[in-house]
C-alpha cells in the first residue's frame, strides 16, 4: 500500500483522534481528520507518490492583552486559537524547498542561495529563504522538501495568518533538517528575523510567540533578544464563554502610515527622556514632565504613552486575575484594555477618512449587546479588521445574530483557545 494511503488510512481509523482534539478543540474530529486527508491527496497529486510524508500544524493566535505594546518591549498577553495553516511535506533528495500553498503558485528557494532577494519581498518565498538562512547560520545542513499546505485562519482578521505559516515553515525545516532540536521559542524568533530582514516587514514578536508556543502566554519584551515567555494554565472551555473575533468590513487599504505612526510617536515620546522605547521611561518621570512630552512630540503622542504605560500593567493584572480564577475581573481588565485604545491609542478609525467608522460602530454596538456581561476590545493593530469579544455562552446565539444583521452574514467567528503551538504531528 502506498505510504499516502496507509497514513489516510491511518487517521481515518482514529489513530490521530487525540492529537486532533488537542488542536482542534470543539471541533468535528472527522471534518479535520477528512482535512488532512484532502491534504495529503493535494500533496500527491502535486509532488507524487512519496514515502516519508510528514504533517504540520502552526495555528492562528489572538491578543488577549497589550494593544501596541511588544514594540515598546512591553508585555502581552495571547493565546494560539483553533485555526490554524496545515502542512504535508516529505524530503525530496534535492537542494530545493518547495512549497505550494493552496490558492497561490508554487514557492521554491535553492538551499545553496540564502541570501536576501529584494525581488521576493512581501512574498512568502522571503519567509522560507529566511527561515532557512537562519537555522543555517545556526550549524545546521539544510535538506530539499517539498510541502503542500492550506489554510483556514481568517486573511485580514488579525489571527496572524504570516506567523502561523513562519511558525510551520520554521517546524518543518527543524524536523526534516535539525532532529527537532529547535525549541518553539526560538522558532519564534527565526520567524520574526525572516520577516524583518527578508521580507522586509518590521514586526514584532507577538504573533510568532503565540503561534509557536501555543496556549495562552504572557510575553515579557524587555530583552527582545531573550523575551520571557509564561505558559498560563486556564482551561478556556470551562469559563462559560465563547470567543468571538468579529470582522468589520473595514477596508485595509493605505493604512501602511496609520500603523506606523504609532510606534514612531510611542519612541518620539521615550526620546524626550533620552530612551528608545517606552518601557525604559519611569512612568511617575513621564507624568511629571508631560509639558515637555506635548511640546516635543505632540498630543497623540502623549495620549499613545499614556496608553502604554496602562496597557503594558493591565497585562500583568490580567495574568494575575488568570492565574487566581477571577474571570470577571479578566473580562473587566480586556474592556478597560478596549476603551484605552479606543480613547488614548486612537487606532479605532482613519483619520483620513473621519465618515467612515467601521471599527467604532462595531464597539459600540458590542458594548450594548453585552450590557457589562461579557468584555470586548480592538483586536489586532487596529484602524481596520477586527473586534474581539468575550461573550456568554447563553448569549452567544443573539449576540451573533445582532452582529450579522448589521456586518453582514459570516462576519461574527466562534473561536476556541487551543493548548497546542506549532506541531509536527506524532508518526
């Protein structure tokens, strides 16, 4: 029997059924078991029959706490949720990577050739050459394979589709080429390297580090070359409430300056006090002299601080509140987190384009469905995309059905934390 067929056979038989409960929690175990099983055809029909073949899963992640505070090293609070880019791949005997993610054409990088391709910028060919560079420079031998991947993490909704795939590119090349002696953490960071140098996106750390590590984690990011990371043990399931990720229909469109603008005035603001980032300014300093701040860097700027410096504190509260069962006072904390960034990030709307308010209409609305029984916040970096919501599960019916009859059908996602970070499934 062909290697395809015996591993179809043996997820259909239920050998997988535990692994896939792990990562896909609430889930139809036969709809994602049938998943990987399209996969591996996709992967046959694409690469041939091959024995060895391997499968990956890096899942989607969502902020919990810290709005636009990784890049003033600040902390965050995330957890990996039950979407996630699946992965079937097998060694192929050449010097090549290649990899056909569904939807788009074939990416392929010669092992021999790591250096940066300016041509292969905002391409996820730059990801795969820089995952691959760095585990090189690393000491370790590169090997060709070949992968077919799909995707069902949300493109635009602030899950982080690009670390979910940074994540799963960084698992399969540590399996197939370094024994898996790579550890999640550092997989994170070779992820946000690739996408920093070679596909030339500044971002920070966040999204890979949830992906990667799974669970619900806080991340300290005072040392962005060392982060602390913090598993957070908190079974989700059993709070009585639902995590919905609601998409606003809001256009992404030229934005690129909206998003920027942030860390630029956070950091003008942190030069007043001869300091990169705002982590290192004392925050009984910044108050004492916020004359001097408005002066040199601006209103916004200082509003943007002043969200710091409460966001980056109300992620430890968060942690706290966790980590002793009070849920309320978590739930509290995620709105307190909404309203900072609604009042004092301002990254709710454009302000290019003041009619157009999307994203507040979405809050607001959220706020009134709730009535103070649930939690929601911007999610993601704002101006456009998504909601996040903490809503009762006796509620959850009507809140979507309110949602979607002014968003449009669809618009209101049902997610699950999974515990599970970037995985290759166990043989």
């Amino acid at each position: 029997m062909p290697f395809a067929e015996a591993l179809k056979q043996k997820i259909r038989s239920g050998a997988y059924e535990k692994t896939l409960a792990a990562l896909y929690p609430d889930g139809d175990l036969n709809f994602y078991g049938d998943r990987f099983c399209k996969a591996i055809d996709s992967f046959a029909e694409i690469f041939g029959e091959r024995d060895g073949i391997c499968l990956f899963s890096a899942p989607g992640r969502t902020e919990i706490g810290g709005n636009h505070t990784d890049h003033q090293h600040g902390h965050v609070l995330a957890a990996s949720v039950n979407l996630d880019v699946i992965a079937v791949a097998a060694l192929n005997g050449s010097n090549l990577i290649r990899i056909k993610s569904e939807g788009y054409e074939m990416d392929t990088i010669d092992i021999r050739d790591l250096s940066v391709k300016a041509e292969e910028y905002n391409h996820a060919a730059a990801l795969i050459r820089g995952i691959a560079s760095k585990i090189h420079e690393m000491g370790y031998e590169l090997k060709g394979f070949d992968a077919y991947t799909t995707s069902n993490v949300l493109s635009g909704s602030g899950l982080s589709s690009s670390a979910a795939f940074e994540v799963l590119v960084g698992n399969m090349v540590n399996s197939f080429c370094c024994g898996g002696k790579i550890s999640p953490v550092e997989i994170a960071k070779i992820g946000q390297y690739a996408e920093n140098v070679f596909f030339g996106k500044p971002c920070g750390l966040m999204d890979q580090m949830a992906s990667s590590v799974g669970g619900i984690v806080t991340i300290d990011f005072k040392d962005t070359s060392a982060p602390v990371v913090e598993k957070v043990d908190f079974d989700f399931e059993k709070s009585g409430f639902a995590l919905c990720i609601i998409d606003s229909g809001a256009d992404h469109a030229d934005l690129t300056d909206e998003y920027a603008s942030i860390p630029k005035e956070m950091k003008s603001a942190a030069k007043v006090f001869g300091k990169d980032f705002l982590r290192d300014v004392p925050k009984d300093e910044f108050y004492s002299k916020i004359a001097d701040v408005r002066k040199a860097a601006g209103d916004r700027a200082v509003l943007r601080a002043i969200h710091f410096f409460d966001d980056d504190a109300r992620v430890l509260k968060q942690v706290d509140a966790i980590k002793h069962g009070d849920f309320e006072g978590f739930l509290n904390l995620v709105t307190e987190s909404g309203r900072s960034s609604f009042m004092y990030l301002q990254n709710i709307f454009s302000t290019k384009t003041p009619g157009q308010q999307d994203m507040s209409v979405l809050l607001a609305l959220c706020e009134k469905l709730l009535s103070g029984k649930g939690a929601w916040r911007v999610h993601g970096g704002g101006f456009a995309g998504t909601v996040q919501a903490f809503v009762p599960r006796d509620m959850l019916d009507e809140f979507k059905a309110s949602i979607e009859a002014v968003f449009g059908k669809g618009k209101c996602h049902v997610l699950s934390i999974r515990a599970v970070g970037g995985i290759k499934l166990p043989d």
